[in-house]
C-alpha cells in the first residue's frame, strides 16, 4: 500500500520523539492534542537548528515582535502507543510577508510509514497585536528551507 502524502518537499529537520505515559489516552494510545504539543516542541527544534532561540522568535518583547500559532490540524494514520520512539520531520510549507506555515511528518523511528501529518500557521504580531511583517533577520535565516516560488 502507497502513502498519499508525499513526503516533505525540501529541506526539512527531523527530531525524535519519545511517546510518554502522559501523552497517552487511557487505552494507552496517543492522545489527539500530544501530537499538537510534538509540533510545537519540533518547531522550538527547527529554530534551535538555524541557531536561534524560540523564546526570542515567539515572544521578542525587547523587539515588540511576536510569532503565535493561528491555526493547526493533525490527520491521524495509524495509533502510536507509550513508549514507542518516532522520528518527527518538520518543514517550511509556506512563507509569506507576515506568515510561516509549518508541516510535520510522523515516522516510526525505524522506517518510512506515514504515522501523521499535520500543519500550523504562525503571524508576526507587533506590540499591539497587529500583524506586521516577518523580521528581514529570520526571513533571511528561513531562506534555505523556504520552497522554492514562496519566497513572497
């Protein structure tokens, strides 16, 4: 059986994940919203990657820029239990002018069979919660994981 998503286009970084008790139902299958918590962890590890630091990219108050996630969702292939180790690729899908769009691919640790996949939008804000462009440093930082046409 083939997979229907096609693997992450470009450059992506992948990091493992190691399924806790506390991210499991009480059937001891991954719980919906862990999968949220990985995205997030992966995106703190993308950054951390290109050499900067999270706490600045989601919150600058010395800059009055920040970066919160608008919108997420997460398809769901085949159940994950506590203790499994998986391998959590995460991408640029999109990056326009004020907009980042991360995807993320879940892996067992040991293969390609496509566990879940998911995406996440995130807008720079400034101090007023306006939406105001991406900081030039960070676009400038993201340019080689950027697909190629969405460099907007």
């Amino acid at each position: 059986m083939t997979n229907p998503i096609a693997p992450p286009p470009g450059k992506s970084v992948e990091i493992p994940i190691t399924v806790r008790f506390g991210d499991t139902d009480p059937y001891g299958v991954v719980y919906f919203a862990s999968y949220f918590r990985y995205c997030h962890q992966g995106i703190e590890e993308f950054f951390r990657h290109l050499g900067l630091a999270p706490q600045e990219i989601f919150r600058n108050t010395e800059e009055g820029f920040g970066l919160p996630i608008v919108e997420a969702s997460c398809s769901f292939h085949k159940p994950v239990r506590y203790g499994e180790s998986l391998r959590l690729a995460v991408y640029i899908m999109q990056a326009r002018s004020k907009v980042l769009t991360f995807g993320f691919y879940f892996y067992p640790s040991e293969g390609d069979a496509l566990i879940a996949h998911g995406e996440a939008t995130l807008v720079a804000i400034d101090r007023s919660w306006q939406s105001r462009s991406l900081p030039d440093e960070l676009r400038q930082v993201l340019q080689p994981y950027v697909p190629p046409l969405q460099h907007s």
